[in-house]
C-alpha cells in the first residue's frame, strides 16, 4: 500500500532544465518511480545524458529542446508536450542566473532571468495546467529556492524571480486544487550545480555558506529525489501551495 502511493507508473511528466544538474537528477527520479518522461533543455540534444541515463535505467523517455527566455518557443513547447500524450506531472526546473552588483546590474540580464525563471513556468504551468483542469487531475512541481526566503548577494534579479515562483505556487494553488490539481516547490538549498559555482569556487563564501548548514556538507542533486517523487505521487495529493525546502537544515539556522 504505502509503496503505491509513491509509485509513478502510467505517469508522463514534463521536465524542463533536464540536461544535467538538479533537472537530470528530477527526471532520473521520477522515470526510477515509474514515470514516462519528457526531458527538455535549451540545446537540440542536450538532454541526450539524461535519456540515456533513463533508459539504461530500464525507463522511457524522450527529448525537446525549448529556449526557454522566448515566450513563442515555450508555447510550442508546451503545444509539443501536449501533442505527444497527457502530461500529468510538470516539473518546472529551467532556470538561469546572472551576477552583478545591483546598482550595475544590466536590464538585458534581468529581463532575460525574470523570462527564463519565471515567465515561462508561469507559462508552462498555464498552458499544461488547463488540459490537467479539463480532466480533474494534475501535478506542478516548480523550483523554488533559498533566495525564495532572503535577498541574496548580486542575484537581484534571480532573487525576484524566485520570490515570484513561490508566490506564483500559491496562486495558482488556490485556483487549481478544487480541481485535484497540486501545486507545490522544492526550495533547494545550497546545492554543487552549474548555477552555484562561483559560490563554490569563493573559499570564503563556501566555507561560510558550510558553516551554516546544520549537515555540514553542501547539497548532490540527487538529494532532491525524494521530495521530487513525493511530489509528483499520490502521496501528496494532499499538499497544495507548499514550498518544501530541501536544505539540509539551512532555514533552521
């Protein structure tokens, strides 16, 4: 029984920002539940590792590639998606992140950021979510994160971005959970990923940034699968408009 209720079998799930990183490690944990996936990513075939990694696994799963800052191209994506069956989990993972002091910062990196971390998983989330409406039953998944909680430091524009997803989460929670839609966000706390590594490369900030987290050790990607499967599963048919932080004790601190 409580086995079944983690169980993704018979479930397409759309993930975007699956070519490596906290994407591949999502993907490959969903399609390990049982889940078809759709892996995408802003590269024709860059998203190749991680089918692979799916399929020798003894998965299934495809590849779209999608830039993500172009609000036509997300809206073929998710024409594309839906073309190719029902989605029922969508997982929005695509993100960017730009480093400048604020009062520097560049619009064009800002509007770019705010396009590819917020716009288009609003968009996805709109698109994919009316035909999960249409049939009663869906799951969203959207990456949050610890700058969803504070301000960070020369990520303005990633800051707002990821406070707007935790907001968008609950929003789109109150409207669509009578409809037995869930919608929820991990918040990953300091994780080794592309994203982080000019953190991980500042020993100054990297040994502050450890000293913090009661587990003393920085996040893997694939410590997210856990929460990733839960919220994608039965389990949580229950939860809506959370952000489950992932953070190895971060916030606690």
């Amino acid at each position: 029984m409580m086995t079944a209720l983690f169980s993704l079998t018979g479930q397409r799930a759309l993930v975007t920002g699956a070519s490596r990183g906290l994407g591949q490690a999502i993907a490959v944990a969903l399609a390990a539940a049982g889940a078809e996936l759709i892996c995408t990513s802003s590269a024709v075939g860059g998203c190749q590792e991680t089918v692979q990694k799916i399929i020798a696994g003894g998965g299934k799963a495809t590849a779209l590639a999608a830039d993500l800052s172009d609000e036509k191209v997300v809206e073929k994506l998710a024409a594309d998606a839906l073309a190719t069956g029902q989605i029922d989990i969508l997982v929005n993972c695509g993100g960017t992140i730009f480093r400048a002091p604020a009062h520097q910062f560049p619009m064009q990196e800002w509007h770019k950021v705010i396009a590819v971390n917020l716009d288009a998983a609003f968009l996805l989330s709109q698109r994919i979510g009316a035909a999960m409406i249409a049939r009663k039953q869906g799951k969203i998944i959207n990456i949050a994160s610890m700058l969803s909680y504070s301000g960070g430091i020369t990520v303005p524009a990633y800051t707002a971005s990821k406070h707007a997803i935790a907001g968008v989460t609950k929003a789109l929670a109150n409207e669509w959970a009578q409809h037995n839609i869930q919608v929820n966000a991990i918040a990953p706390g300091y994780f080794r990923t592309d994203n982080t590594a000019a953190l991980q490369a500042d020993t100054e900030r990297n040994a502050a940034i450890t000293a913090r987290i009661p587990a003393a050790r920085w996040g893997e990607p694939e410590d997210l699968a856990g929460a990733a499967v839960f919220l994608a599963s039965r389990a949580s048919d229950y939860v809506n408009g959370h952000l489950l932080a992932v953070d190895g004790g971060w916030l606690a601190r």
